[in-house]
C-alpha cells in the first residue's frame, strides 16, 4: 500500500511552533510521507523556528518582501503553490489557523482539488475585522476544508452551529505538544539579557503587541499603560521581544524606548519565549498563542485586545480581557502585581487546552479518513 503524502503548509512564527510537533509526528507513522511547505510570510521568526525543532522544509516559497501587503501575501502563495502541488501530488494539505497563508494554502489545495486538513478550527469572534485579517480566514478555510481539528469542544460547537457536521474532532491544541518538549529548568537562554534578569526577587511581566488591529491608537494606549506600569511598580521588570514590523518598531520607540524596568530585545526562538514564559510572573499580550500556553505553565494572562476567539481560558480564570483602553491595562496590571490573592486565583486556574497528546489524535484522525485505521481518536 502506498504511503499517504501528507503536506503541512505554515508561514509565520506562530503557525511554525504548533505545526512542528506534527510535522514530527506524522514523520513517525509507517504509512505517512510528511511533507513540509513553508511560505516564509514572516521569513526570519520562521528560520529560527524550523531550527528549534530541528525542521527542514521540503519546499521554500520565500514571499517576504518589505512593508509587504495581505493581497501580495494571499497572491505569491497562491502562485508559489501551483507548482508545490504539482511536484509533490499530496494526498491531503495541512493549514493552521488563520492567517494569509491559511487561506492562501486552502484555497490552493481546493483549486488543485486536494482534501484539506485545518489544525485548529472552529475559533471565532463574530467579528469579520477583529481580528483583522484572521477571523475571515479561518471563516474561508471551514468553507474549504474537509477535516477540522478543533482544539476545544467550544470550537467544535462554534462548526456545528455553522452546519459543518462531519470530519469534526476535539483533539487538544498542538502547542501544548510543543511545550512538552522546550521548557526545561536547567534552560540557560542564549540571550544573555534574559540569564540576568532576577527572576526570584523581581515580578517579570512578559509582553507581546503586535496585531494589526491595534494599530494606531489602541497601541498607543497599551504601550502608555505599559510605560506607567513599570514605573510604579519597582519590583517588575517588563520584557517585551518586539515583532519586527516596522509599525510596532516606531511605536515602541516612541513610548518605551529608555523607561526604567522595561527590557526592548529582538524576538526570541520558541524554546527562549516557553523558557521565558516558564519563569515570567505574568503575561500581557495581543497574541493567540501565548493565551494557550501561558495557562498550560500556570502563569496569568491579560488580554491587551477587545476581544477573544480563546473564551475557554477566561472561562476556565487564567485569563482576563485588559482590553485596549490605557486606564484598563494598568489597573488590571497593578491589580495582578498588587494583589497576592487576585494572582493566586489566576495562577492556580485549569488549563483548557488539553492534555499534550494533539498531533498523536490528528494523525489518527487522518488515517482514519484515508481507510488507514479502524476508527478514530477519541475527543
């Protein structure tokens, strides 16, 4: 029997730290060729991904251009793919999430008529433009898709609401898999700002901003409360890795650049970022990702967004929506730093976002559809 070819398809930092333990796992099936597709939407957190996890991309496209726009992004994909698939003739083509490259990736896979698998399905705001432009991807990708890996039964709910009845599974997300295997307590961080922080004595405040619907004003709010944050509260240290867009980099510049207790360092590697977060205080943060991971170390985690297509955590305690308005971010932030028993009833919150088994159940899943298996994962 021939072996399935199965193709992962990601661009960006994110979508890279949860495909890579699949990529893994499917490498380990005896009737699984995995196959990797990389866009390089965001080439050099891309690079530095695939290196942590010891990846190598089957084939490159190389989109980044400067200042680069979503329809140059959605179009060099679409292109670039054309020939990816028909060199490689997959079986089935994985997509992540919600980006440009999601949709780019599905949209491709449908043109080629080749089923698509969509990791981490389901998630929604309602909103079409926030976030912008994820919501309507993921939206777009569920029209496309033939398998969906939902990461929470809410999400599930989130399909079947939508009259998407089949190829539906719960099987966990996939960056809890990653944390299984980057976080280590002897971690020395190669970034030698982060093996000097006093992480005994301080409250290290983790944060990340860089969502395009922040852009402008909500930006300039959060990064004002943030700037005031570490100025009344002498026993923090903020650390913010900041995203290499040219816009986050000028308004970082404008109102963090130089206030005492605030760290500005390049963006770090996966293993850096989960060891950093292992050993923060608290996470502040616009980013999907870290609302899944933080809970699964235990740390609390403001929201700096209006709103969250991840409503399991803030159900389950571990996160709160801080929102985008200056007096709101600090007042939740000085709650978190000040208030012992506010913290206490975060930090101790379930993690909702399963048991570190996902791409173990996402693998079957797929056997499975193919006739591989007898049946499939359980939820």
């Amino acid at each position: 029997m021939n072996k399935l070819r199965i193709m992962s398809v990601f661009g960006t930092r994110p979508e890279a730290i949860k495909m890579a333990p699949l990529v893994k796992e499917l490498k380990t099936r005896e009737g699984i060729e995995s196959l990797c597709c990389v866009t390089a939407q965001h080439r050099e957190m891309l690079d530095s991904v695939m290196d942590v996890f010891g990846l190598t991309a089957d084939r490159d496209l190389d989109i980044m251009t400067p200042r680069q726009t979503l329809s140059t992004i959605a179009s060099k994909c679409l292109t670039g793919m054309d020939g990816v698939i028909e060199d490689l003739k997959p079986d089935m083509i994985l997509v992540h999430g919600d980006t440009s490259t999601t949709f780019a990736g599905a949209l491709s896979a449908f043109y080629h008529q080749v089923p698509v698998g969509h990791v981490e399905a389901g998630l929604r705001t309602y909103d079409k433009y926030s976030p912008f432009p994820e919501e309507m991807n993921r939206k777009l990708v569920t029209q496309i898709a033939d398998l969906y890996f939902c990461p929470t039964k809410n999400n599930r709910d989130n399909l079947l609401r939508e009259g998407v009845t089949d190829g539906g599974f719960v099987t966990g997300n996939t960056v809890i898999d990653a944390l299984k295997t980057t976080v280590r307590e002897d971690y020395r961080f190669a970034t030698d700002a982060l093996n000097e922080l006093d992480y005994q004595g301080k409250k290290i405040v983790l944060v990340t901003c860089h969502r395009r619907e922040n852009y402008g004003e909500p930006m300039e709010h959060i990064f004002t409360a943030l700037r005031d944050l570490a100025l009344q509260n002498e026993d923090a240290e903020l650390v913010y890795p900041v995203h290499l867009s040219p816009v986050v980099r000028e308004a970082v510049g404008k109102h963090l650049a130089g206030t005492p207790r605030v760290h500005l360092i390049d963006p770090l590697p996966a293993d850096e970022m989960h060891n950093l977060m292992a050993r923060a205080y608290l996470v502040m943060t616009d980013s999907g990702g870290l609302q899944e991971e933080a809970p699964a170390l235990g740390k609390p985690v403001l929201v700096l967004r209006r709103e969250t297509e991840r409503p399991e955590a803030v159900e389950a305690g571990t996160v709160a929506m801080a929102g985008v308005e200056y007096a709101d971010v600090l007042r939740m932030g000085n709650e978190l730093l000040r208030d012992s028993a506010a913290y206490a009833k975060m930090a101790r919150a379930v993690n909702p976002y399963g048991d570190g088994n996902a791409c173990r159940r996402i693998a079957d899943a797929i056997e499975w559809h193919f006739g591989r298996r007898e049946a499939g994962p359980e939820d």
